[in-house]
C-alpha cells in the first residue's frame, strides 16, 4: 500500500462480490460474509486516487464506469517547499462550484534528490555503452 502510494499510477478497483452466489454446501463451517475483501479495495483506490465500483452485478456496467472516470481529467502539479524525502505526506484538493467529482491521491511520498557525480556517472556509462 505505501510503495503504491508513493508511485504515480491511479488504481481503479471493482467490488464483484455482488455477483458471488450462496455458499457451497462443501465448505460447510467455512463462512465468507459479502463484501469481505472490500476494505482492501477501497484503501487500494483511496491511495492511488482511483474509484471504487462496489454493490453491482453488471461487470461491463462497473467497467465502463471506470473507463469514463479515466477519460477526462486535469492533472494538477505543485512544488512544495520542504521535502522530506521518504516520508509521506497527506494531500487535500478543494474545488470551487458544484456539480463536479474529486479524485485524488491521499498524499505523495518525495524521493531523494539524486547526487550530481552519480547523474555524470551514470551518463558516461550509457554513453560508453551505445
């Protein structure tokens, strides 16, 4: 979860326990309630920014419902002024006017800058190497 945090990819998760049947008389003793796994899920797309489709039995109905989230958006981008590198730090994105929808990622985790003698270093071996 936290290296999924650190990392600039947005995870959509679908719920699809809405279609799981009763429990199978084999497994008598064993009971799996519904939703059981949804927490995950949901801290999966909380993180990343995703969505979560939940309470469905239309696959296609949940799938399409994410490929419209995925199909227009803004991408916004700031520096901040302290960076702790390794740690994370929480997000919060306000919109002004109604009507609109709110993704995001719950915070970022800022990498170690990279020494300038390792970037020269690493230049001249790729350079040797082609």
């Amino acid at each position: 979860m936290r290296a999924m945090a650190a990392s600039d990819t947005v995870v959509h998760t679908v719920d699809l326990t809405g279609l799981a049947a009763g429990p199978d008389a084999r497994d008598a003793g064993q009971s799996v309630s519904p939703g059981a796994g949804r927490e995950s899920l949901t801290q999966m797309a909380h993180l990343s920014g995703g969505r979560l489709v939940k309470d469905t039995n239309d696959i296609a109905g949940a799938l399409g419902e994410v490929l419209a989230a995925s199909r227009r958006y803004y991408v916004l981008a700031f520096e901040p002024s302290s960076r702790a590198p390794g740690k994370f730090h929480k997000l919060r994105v306000k919109v002004k006017g109604k009507g609109g929808q709110v993704s995001h990622r719950a915070g970022y985790v800022p990498v170690a800058p990279v020494p300038t003698a390792l970037v020269a270093a690493t230049r001249r071996l790729e350079a040797a190497e082609a």
